[in-house]
C-alpha cells in the first residue's frame, strides 16, 4: 500500500485513539478538575500565582501556552490571572524555582512522565513549601496527578492542553461564589454576559459548593464532548490537505529545506512546539518515532529581540514578514497558526513566503478567515470553531498528525512528492 493510500487509513486511526482517549479521560477526571479548579481559585484569591515549568523543549511550549492563557484571557470579561512559565534561561531550573515560588503558588509541571531529572525536584520543592503542584505523570510527587490514557507524547499532550484550558476557563465559576473560596478576600469580579457560554450549567442562584462543583463537572464533559467533535471534523475535512501538506513537506525536508513557524499568543507556543517536535522527534509511544530523524525547523515567534525591535520600530503587522525576508529560501516551508485567519502579521508573513518560493500551510480556524477566503496558503487546514480554546485543541492534532504524516511518507515519488 502507498503512502498516499495509507494516509487516510492512518488519519481515521489517529482521530479514533484521540476521540477514545479523549472522552476516558475526561469521563475519568471531571469531577476531580472541578475540584482543582476550586482549589486554583482559593490560591489566586490569595495572591498566588501559576508557575509552569517544562522538561523538554516540547513540554515548554505547554508551560508557556499555559501562561498565556492565564495572563492574557481571550473572553471578555475575564480576569487577568498572574502566570510564569519558569524556563531554564539564566540558571538551571531547579534554582529559579527555588528563587520563584510561594507558599500560595500553583506550579504545573509538564513533560515529567519520563521521571528524574530537575523536573520532579522542583516539584518536591515547591510542594514542600506549601504550593499546590500538578503534574500529567502519576509517579512525579504532584498533589494533583493526572495520568492521560495513553502512551503515545502526542496524544498525551493533546489532552493535559485541553485540561489546562478547562482550567483557565472554569476556575473563574469560583469567583462569582466568593463565600466558597478560603482565604484573603479580594476585589468582586463579575463576569460579562458575553462570556457566560463557558459554563453553560451554572445558575447565579446557587451557593453551595457541592452544587457549583457539579455544574462544573458538567462543563468540563461538555467541552471534552466538544474538542473530541472538533478534532474528528478537523482531521476528516482537513485530510486530503493534510496527506497533501505532508507530501509536500517531506519533499522540502528531505531536499534540505528548513520548516519556519509562527503564531500570536497560544498560537505562538504552539509554533514552539511544531518546531519542537521537528527538531527533536517523541519518545514515547509514536510506533517507529525512535527512528524518526530530527527535521531542520526554525520558531519564528521564539526570539523576544527581534520581534519587539519589528513591532517597535516597524509595526506588529511585520514581526514576521521580515523573518521571512531574512530566512526564508526557495526550498524551504512555512506553516502558520492562527485562529481566526485574518491576523495581519501572519497573512504578511504568508504573502512574502509564497514571494520567495516557500511552501506554505496554514491551520486555521473560524471558517479559515481571509487565509482560507484568498486561497493565501497552499494548504489550509481549518477548524470550524469560534471557540479559541477548542481551535487550538483541535489544531495541535492537526499538526501531530502531519509530523508523523511527513515521516510515513516515501522519501521520493509518491507520498513524498511535491
């Protein structure tokens, strides 16, 4: 059987382990993660704060996406909630959190489930001092473990990503209960109607914690039921664009071409993370991903320097566009991530890479934006949603799948062809 062929099969197979994993965990879980997010909310009303950490290049991008999320919130209304992602720059991880965190803390730790190392020391650390910890790993000494089912990093980290935005969006349910939440009191914070579809179950008139716990356990399966449905339309629509996407793709790769990504905001961090998995392929559970060979990739959307010197003295709109200029060769690929299709410095950075000869892919959501609606890619994946957070979800299964699509396709004729 040709790649070209298999890849349809591979993609049903794929949307069917995420689709099962998904709802296990999620049928698992729900009760506890509205129960964490109670707790979350205890903390921050007290002045703490989310620290994220990563033990891969890979499970940084989360503790980065996670901050983001955090402290820029993308639903009116919402309130801007203090979160670090605690990288190595300037002293080894176990230092800076030990100079980082606070009794009243959270800290969320990602990548731990290959055990040792940094990592479950600052765990420890941090756990000993009095913050609450979290970790996707059942044996990485966090009070809130939660262990994804199942031993493929893609789909492990599709998961905690969905679990973490549940987090964002559900923990400000407890705000407007503040007679549930122990500790310091702290300014009322009300909720616009605007944002009141991110828990559909909650009626003002209930006070007692058992009964908004239930209304949020509620809202967390709902939403699982959502990202499962929107990963199964991205992946089944989006297929023919995807097998193409990697065809195209493998053949740049292996010519010696260099994949550049981007993105704003949460789309930024999973641009580290397309580049991440290129750079240093999985470990853990892809069938044959031991063999896969580290791909040349560069994050556009990495380098605070450049990108405030262009939005500075250029304009936001050109953050990207002029990394293009100066990377981007004839044999070389471009993939963008946005979720609404219309932001003006990735349809820049489109317009200039397809002006300099780079294959360019897009993964978009809404209904594409102006990407999709001026055919400004020559592949785009779009993920029929307005709901950002399941956008993202749904797109981080996209781009899994055309990692592991570009290593099952033949290195020439075929699949791999351009």
């Amino acid at each position: 059987m040709t790649g070209v062929e298999a890849s349809p099969r591979r993609l049903a197979d794929l949307t069917q382990e995420r689709t099962e994993a998904n709802r296990r965990f999620f049928a698992d879980e729900a009760e506890r993660v509205a129960r964490l997010c109670h707790r979350m909310a205890e903390r921050f009303v007290r002045g703490g704060r989310l620290l994220a950490f990563g033990g891969s290049p890979s499970a940084l991008s989360d503790a980065r996406h996670v901050a983001v999320e955090f402290v820029h919130p993308v639903i009116v209304g919402k309130r801007a909630l203090p979160a670090l992602a605690v990288a190595g720059e300037g002293a080894e991880l176990l230092t800076r959190m030990e100079l980082a965190a606070e009794p009243d803390d959270i800290v969320i730790g990602f990548g731990l489930e290959e055990g040792g190392g940094d990592g479950e020391q600052a765990l420890t650390m941090a756990r000993d001092r009095g913050a609450l910890t979290i970790a996707f790993a059942a044996d990485a000494g966090a009070e809130w473990a939660f262990e994804p089912p199942s031993g493929d990093a893609f789909v492990r980290q599709e998961l905690a990503e969905t679990l973490y935005h549940v987090l964002w969006e559900l923990v400000h349910v407890f705000f407007e209960h503040r007679g549930l939440l122990a500790g310091r009191e702290a300014a009322p914070i009300h909720d616009s109607g605007a944002s009141s579809f991110l828990y559909p179950f909650l009626a003002e008139r209930e006070t007692g914690l058992e009964e908004v716990v239930e209304d949020v356990r509620r809202s967390v399966l709902a939403k699982a039921e959502d990202v499962g449905t929107l990963r199964e339309q991205t992946l089944g629509e989006g297929g023919e664009e995807l097998t193409a996407a990697a065809a195209a793709l493998r053949a740049r790769l292996d010519a010696g071409g260099t994949l550049l990504a981007l993105g704003n905001g949460g789309s930024a961090t999973d641009a580290t993370d397309v580049v991440a998995d290129f750079r240093a392929p999985p470990r853990l559970g892809q069938a044959g991903s031991a063999g896969w060979p580290a791909r040349r990739a560069l994050d556009l959307s990495d380098d605070p320097g450049i990108l405030t010197a262009i939005a500075n003295d250029i304009g936001a709109e050109a953050m990207f566009a002029r990394q293009v200029i100066a990377y981007g060769r004839p044999g070389d690929a471009l993939i963008a991530l946005s979720t609404s299709g219309n932001s003006a410095n990735v349809v820049a950075a489109l317009a200039e890479a397809r002006r300099r000869g780079l294959l360019t892919i897009a993964m978009v959501g809404y209904d594409g934006g102006r990407v999709a609606a001026e055919s400004l890619a020559d592949h785009a994946i779009v993920t029929r949603s307005e709901h950002l957070p399941r956008i993202q979800e749904a797109q981080a299964s996209a781009y899994h799948a055309l990692r592991e699509l570009v290593e099952s396709a033949p290195a020439s004729g075929g699949l791999g062809a351009e």
